[in-house]
C-alpha cells in the first residue's frame, strides 16, 4: 500500500495535479469560512476573566498569569516599588 502511495507520487505530473487540487480546496474552505463568519457572527457575550490572587512576601514583585493594569504605571526597579496612580 505504502509503496504504492509513493509510487504515485514519484510522478512530477501527479505531485503537481494533487498540488493544483490541494492549494484549490484550501483557498475555497478559506472563502468559505470567511463568507459563514461574515454573515453569521458570533453573538454570545465572551466569558468574563477569571482573576487571580498573588500574595507576595518581604516585598517582592510578582504577577499571575495575565497581568491587567489601567492608567500610568511607575516601576521603579532599584526599590522594587510599583506605583499605580
């Protein structure tokens, strides 16, 4: 079987015909999923993120997986001081 397969690829015509009818079936099924995204959206609201806990100890600076912060931001690395106003 194995074999068989491989033989038939050892053609330059048959690479270059499953080639033409591989590259046409990926670009229809991107044509197509874009024309389903277009005309039916997603309408569910997304989940709200889940937010995580980090308790530090003598100071130090950590964070938990995705770290959010809105407004200006102040770090300053010397004194480990982070400064959120």
């Amino acid at each position: 079987m194995r074999r068989r397969l491989f033989g038939f690829f050892e053609s330059a015509k048959n690479r270059q015909i499953v080639g033409f009818f591989g590259g046409g079936a990926a670009v229809m099924l991107a044509g197509i999923w874009t024309v389903l995204i277009y005309f039916f959206p997603h309408t569910g609201n997304p989940p709200e993120p889940r937010g995580v806990t980090v308790v530090t100890q003598s100071g130090a600076l950590s964070s938990g997986r995705d770290t959010i912060i809105n407004g200006p931001v102040t770090l300053d690395l010397m004194s480990g001081e982070l400064v959120c106003t």
